[in-house]
C-alpha cells in the first residue's frame, strides 16, 4: 500500500489566496478516482525553505492524501502537471510513500 501526499498552496505568489472551488475541485476529482481522500484544510502546513544564500521562502499549503496499492507514476505525473498549470505554480510537491498497514 502506497500513501500519496498531496501539497497545495493555499496562495498564488502574490499572495492571493485560490478560491475554493479550486480545493473542491481537486478534492472531488481524487476521491472518484481513488474512493476516498484525506484532506488537511483546517490547519494549514507551512512550508520554509532558502532560495539563494539569504532569502527564505514561506508558503501555507494544505495537504491531500489517497491511498493506493499500485503508483501510476505516469499518471500521477501528469496530474501534477495539471495542478501546477491549475495553481500557477512552477513546482507542486506530490510524493508516494511506502505504507504497512498495521
């Protein structure tokens, strides 16, 4: 069993926040095609990281979780690619971690 993390900005980088029906959107989308989803939407995640020598980056991200037996990496790919075009975002993080279910 695989867990696929989704992480999306809750802003452009500009700093105005992407309407809901955007989340919806996403969110509806996985969960017809996986059968269920997990969102963190209520908390938002920070992220923080350096660009260069001094300047750090700070982005509000709120978090999308399927679970998966098999990774499509193909597929998957390419919904990254249409989130990042969706979010105007040069990079959005989608990662496939290894589960055992317990």
């Amino acid at each position: 069993m695989n867990l696929i993390q989704l992480l999306l900005p809750l802003c452009d980088n500009d700093g105005h926040p992407f309407p809901q029906s955007m989340y919806l959107q996403v969110r509806d989308g996985l969960a017809e095609q996986f059968g269920g989803i997990t969102a963190y939407v209520r908390s938002p995640a920070e992220g923080l990281w350096k660009e260069g020598l001094s300047d750090a980056v700070k982005d509000e991200i709120v978090i999308y979780e399927v679970m998966v037996r098999e990774v499509d990496r193909e597929w998957w790919k390419g919904f990254r690619e249409r989130l990042e075009r969706l979010f105007r975002q040069e990079s959005i993080v989608v990662r496939a971690i290894p589960i055992e279910m317990l």
